[in-house]
C-alpha cells in the first residue's frame, strides 16, 4: 500500500499502481471505488471516500448529503 485512510466504518488504501481498494461499510456506496485509476491519495470520511488522481483531479464515492461529494470543478489538486 501507498496510502491508507480509515472513515467511521469503513477503510480505503491505494496500491503502488494507483488503484484503490475498500473494505467495511458501504451503506452509502462509499467503497464503489474499484473503478478508480492512477489515484495518489485518499481520504475516508464518515460515509464517503474521496480520491486524489496524479492529474489532479479528484473523485468521490458515497454520502452526499451536504454535497461534500460535489468536486467535479476541481483541477489541479496537489499534494503538499
């Protein structure tokens, strides 16, 4: 594992080929991220995962309730 992050109830990590794997909780689809590609960081909240691409964009899977999830104007997200 590159990185790891653990919500509430559920965990997330990123592999050295930039996919990410999840395990617990998925009430809320929160680990629907198999489909994740060329991911340099991640970070689990309570219900919901996000994930940093190496472009810099950034994607989410689950709770959006209070639109946490709503990144897809995000571009040129940079690790510090």
């Amino acid at each position: 594992m590159v990185a790891v992050s653990a919500g509430s109830y559920h965990t997330v990590g990123v592999t050295a080929a930039g996919r990410v794997l999840a395990a617990g909780d998925n009430s809320y689809g929160q680990c629907e991220v198999g489909d994740w590609r060329d991911i340099v960081a991640v970070a689990a909240g309570s219900t919901h995962t996000l994930g940093l691409r190496a472009g810099g964009t950034v994607v989410t899977a689950g709770n959006n309730a209070d639109r946490q999830c709503e990144v897809d104007a995000w571009f040129g997200v940079q690790l510090p």
